[in-house]
C-alpha cells in the first residue's frame, strides 16, 4: 500500500558474530585464569578438607592404620564424654564473658574518642594489640597474671594493698577469667575501630535535635546512637560469638588444658583429639558439633536481630 514505510534492521554480518563470540571466548579464558589461584585454594583448603572431616567423623583412624565405619559412635561418644561437657561449658562461659563486656567497653572507648581531636593516633594506639602476635601476647599477659610472687599483678597488689589474689592462670575457678580478660585486651581495638566508623555515619543533625529537644546524653546514646549504629553493633556481635567459640591459640599458650580442665575449650578438645591421641575420627565429630552449635548461634542471632538492628531503609 501506498504511504506504508517498512522498518529494516540491519543483519548481522557473519564475521562480526564469530569475533563478537571469539572476545567472549577470550574473555572467559582469561576470567577463568585470574580466578583459578582463589578456587583451587578455595577447595584444597576449605571444600576438600571439610568434605574429608565430615566423612571422617563417622569412621575411626590412627592416621596410619586401616579405617573402620562407626556410624554415629564417635558423636554419642563425645556427647556422653565429661571433658567434652566441660569444653562445652568453658567454651560457652567464655562467649558470655567476653561478648558483652568486651563490646561494652569498645563502644564506650568508640563514644568517648568520637568528638576527640586526634582520632587517628588513638585508632593505631588501640589497633596495636590486634596486629600483634597472638602468641607474643599471651606470653606478656602469663607473665602478668602468674601465680605467686612471680606475677606482676599479684605481687603488685599484696605489695599494695596486702591482698593474696588467685592463682590465676592456675585456679579452675579463675582461669576462664584470666582468658576472658586476655581475649577482650587483645580484640579491643578492631571492634573499637568498627565502632567509631559506624558513629561517624550518624548525622550531626540527629544528635543535635535531641539535644534541642532536652534529651541528655544517656537518652542521646539510647534513643540515638543506639539505634543508628545496631547494624555495625550486630555485625561485632556475630564476628565476636564466632570468635570466642573458636578460642584456642592464646589459651595453649596461657595454660595447660591437660592440667586444669578450666581452660579446656571445644576447639583444644578437637586438637587434644586429634594431634596427641591421633583418634581423628573422634575429633572430626568433636569439630562438626561445633560447627553446629556456631550455626545454631548465629541462626538464632539473624533470627532475633530484627527486632533491635535497624537499617535506613
């Protein structure tokens, strides 16, 4: 008909196609060079030896010898054994110690040091201890916290004020304690540093009206800052559980599990297991039941945090 433009598209030429799909082909290769370093690590270090401990916890093994199918043994084993039950309770113990306090102390420090001049030299002040050893560290904190006249703390406080403290590091009653106090001096500064980043998003604004409005400053912590910082607050509290479930280096250091079963926690007991009494199966299953008690406590973190973590939107 008459008056009638038809619309024609252009063809795609076939060379332009077999390029366009030969830079695509290229593009992958070489995706897939820059990205193989981070999966074979990911799978020889993470996949394979999880799928390896998984496999492992219902068989029994030396290291050496032939393995043998157990089942569920090496689980019913370690649920009725008391030192796994001691690990348990030590490792919880050391969660409800050094959560709380240690993240109360790092937002009070974070609050305190967020309208200071200088915040900058205080951040490496406070961040020093978390990029020192871990090792070097509880070799300072075991000679601080020695028994007897060979502690500087004890000797410090019966030349004071003529009190004999605990043994420390040796007292079953006490050595949670002593771990407790190391963990929280030596974490202080990361969650310190995560703390003042999340107060520096608060608008100015926001604290200023509550000000004007007659709100003082704990009403402005609690109805302001509070709130605006719950999701940097929530995210230290998940690292931090996590953190304390996996507590170990500074423990075998500070003390001797073997010999005070009140610094046993549930990842020694999976190296106790494992490396001194080669039962490998055994300490897989001890390993997979924290694996599970670390999930559950963080599903039960996500589940309750709707209820205090506010988000902007």
């Amino acid at each position: 008909m008459a008056g009638v433009v038809t619309e024609t598209r252009p063809t795609a030429k076939p060379g332009s196609a077999r390029a366009a799909a030969r830079v695509r082909s290229r593009d992958g290769w070489w995706a897939a060079f820059f990205l193989a370093p981070q999966v074979i690590g990911l799978l020889a270090f993470l996949v394979f030896p999880l799928g390896f401990a998984v496999v492992l916890a219902f068989m029994k093994w030396d290291g050496l010898g032939e393995k043998s199918w157990v089942g569920f043994g090496n689980f019913a084993a370690q649920l009725s054994d008391p030192a796994f039950g001691t690990a348990v309770w030590n490792t919880v113990e050391l969660a409800f110690l050094t959560v709380p306090f240690g993240l109360g102390l790092a937002l009070l420090i974070a609050v305190a040091l967020n309208h200071v001049k200088g915040k900058t030299l205080y951040r490496v002040v406070y961040f020093m201890p978390v990029v020192t050893s871990s090792v070097a560290v509880a070799v300072m904190w075991q000679i601080i916290l020695a028994g007897g006249d060979y502690g500087v703390l004890n000797r410090t406080v019966q030349d004071w004020f003529g009190i004999t403290p605990p043994d420390w590091l040796e007292d079953p009653n006490w050595v949670i304690v002593a771990i407790a106090v190391v963990t929280i001096w030596s974490s202080l500064g990361l969650n310190v540093v995560i703390f003042l980043a999340g107060l520096q998003t608060i608008p100015p604004s926001l604290t200023e009206a509550a000000r004007i409005d007659g709100a003082g400053p704990i009403r402005v912590f609690r109805s302001v800052i509070l709130p605006m910082i719950s999701p940097t607050l929530f995210f230290s509290t998940v690292v931090a559980v996590i953190s304390s479930f996996q507590a170990f280096d500074q423990i075998y250091v500070l003390v001797d599990p073997d010999h005070n079963d009140g610094a046993r926690t549930i990842v020694y007991q999976v190296y106790d297991l494992g490396f001194k009494r080669f039962e490998f199966g055994m300490s897989s299953a001890a390993a997979l039941i924290l694996l599970a008690l670390t999930l559950l406590v963080t599903f039960v973190q996500f589940g309750v945090q709707r209820r205090f973590v506010h988000y902007d939107s």
